[in-house]
C-alpha cells in the first residue's frame, strides 16, 4: 500500500493496485486552475508507480462528479494558461499506461464531462446529470468535441454539443456512453465492486489490452491487426504472467500473477 498523498483541492492515494484521485471542492467540485495542476501531479505520480493496475477518479461528495471548469478562468488574462493547464489533464489521461474508470457521483458537466468521458470506463449514481453546456456561453468544449464523436454516433455528439442539454445516467448507459448506473444510496460500494474484478487480474496484462485497444483505434484494419499483433508477440507473450497464465490453465490451479 501506498502512502495517501494529499494536495489542497484533490486527494489521491494508492492501495492494493487501485490508484483513487477524486476532487475535494465540494459541494461542486469546480475545477480551477491550481486545481487542475494538482490533478496533473497526481496523474504523472500514478503514470509512474509500478504497482497500479487501474485509476478510479470521482468528486467529493454527492451533488457533483465536477460541474466544470471556473468560468472566470476563460478570462482573456487566464484562458491560455487554464487550457494549457486543462488540456494538460487529457494529454496525460491520454498517455497514462493503466485503464481508467470515472466514478460519475453527481453531476458532469462542461469539463466535469469531458474529464469523465476521457476515462476507459464510466460508472454513474442513478440519476446523475451529464452535459456540454458550453453553447450556450457562445464558446464549444475542445475535449468534447474530439472524444464525444467517437464514443456515441456523430449525430448524438452534434446534439449534445450543439443544444447543450443535460441528459441523465440512464440516457448515457442507454447510448452507451456510461457503463453502469448503480443506486445512489450504494453508489461507492457499488463502484469499488465495479473495479474489483480487475485488481484481481495481471497489471501486464492490463496494461497491454488497454494500449493494444488504444493502438488500433482509427486505424485500417490491416494497420490495426499489425499493431495488435507486435503489442501481443513482441511484448506481452514474452512475460513472466502470460507464461503463468497459460500454465496455469493446463495445470488447472490458480494463476500466480508476478504483474511482470
């Protein structure tokens, strides 16, 4: 186990493989920029610690996940450091080696959305409002606008960018977008159940699924299988857990995974 490494605005610690990072401005979670900073220290300390199989990012609290970036960050005398700063967070998420999974506990809006949506996996409390409310400032969300496309059909991504209305967990695990909806009341356990069943499993192995899923993406499929194939020869079938694993199963007994 980790030590608890604790910022002003986020807290963020490491314990039985699972890295947790969850925004302590409550009661909104507002994302201002030394927050932002924090968040990517935390982020390029997890990139870095050789014992995490997974990052669960949430808010604290139960009315907000994060409801956005500090509008009065967009300023003309900050704006350019608060995207550097922002943008920041995506570039690592983007990077960062081990899947990860947002912990939606309220609302996600504006950049408390994209943060959420740049996640592998989403988890929402029942009833938990999602949006893209920027429109309606008269300005559009960058991130969104590059992941949402991908993630739900280009017309859906059109009307949520565009209208900036809120939908609910319910509308976003029915379009896909968010994984499971879990009662409000049982909400933490519930994600920590959700999360479980990868802890159990090979940190290689992990990690090589999720940069083989990543590598391919947008890719031709000629491109895709050459990449997928180089990622599961040339690297993953040459650990120790993928010959564990394999002998484990002719064995039959419980594999011993070395996470090497």
């Amino acid at each position: 186990m980790s030590p608890t490494q604790t910022f002003e605005f986020i807290r963020y610690g490491v314990a039985d493989g699972l890295a947790t990072l969850s925004i302590h401005r409550p009661p909104f979670n507002v994302l201002d920029i030394p927050t932002m900073a924090e968040i990517n220290d935390a982020l390029d300390a997890c990139s870095q610690d050789d014992s995490v199989k997974l990052l669960l990012i949430t808010g604290a609290g139960e009315k907000a996940f994060s409801a956005g970036v500090e509008v009065a960050d967009h300023t003309p005398d900050k704006v350019d450091r608060m995207i550097e700063v922002f943008h920041g967070i995506f570039r690592r998420l983007h990077k960062l080696p081990m899947p990860t999974v947002a912990a939606v506990n309220g609302a996600a809006l504006g950049g408390g959305m994209e943060l959420a949506i740049a996640c592998d996996m989403i988890v929402a409390a029942a009833g938990a409002k999602f949006g893209q409310p920027e429109i309606k400032l008269a300005v559009f969300p960058p991130i969104a606008a590059v992941l949402l496309p991908r993630l739900v059909s280009p017309a859906r991504a059109m009307e949520m960018l565009l209208g900036g209305e809120n939908f609910t967990a319910e509308q976003g695990h029915a379009l896909g977008l968010v994984n499971r909806v879990f009662p409000r009341e049982s909400f933490a356990a519930d994600a920590q159940a959700f999360v479980a069943p990868f802890l159990k499993l090979s940190r290689v192995a992990l990690l090589s699924t999720r940069r083989a899923i990543r590598a391919a993406s947008g890719q031709p499929f000629d491109a895709a299988l050459d990449t997928v194939e180089d990622i599961y020869l040339k690297e993953l079938m040459l650990t120790d857990d993928a010959k564990e694993g394999l002998a484990a199963f002719l064995e039959k007994r419980p594999p011993v995974w070395r996470n090497s």
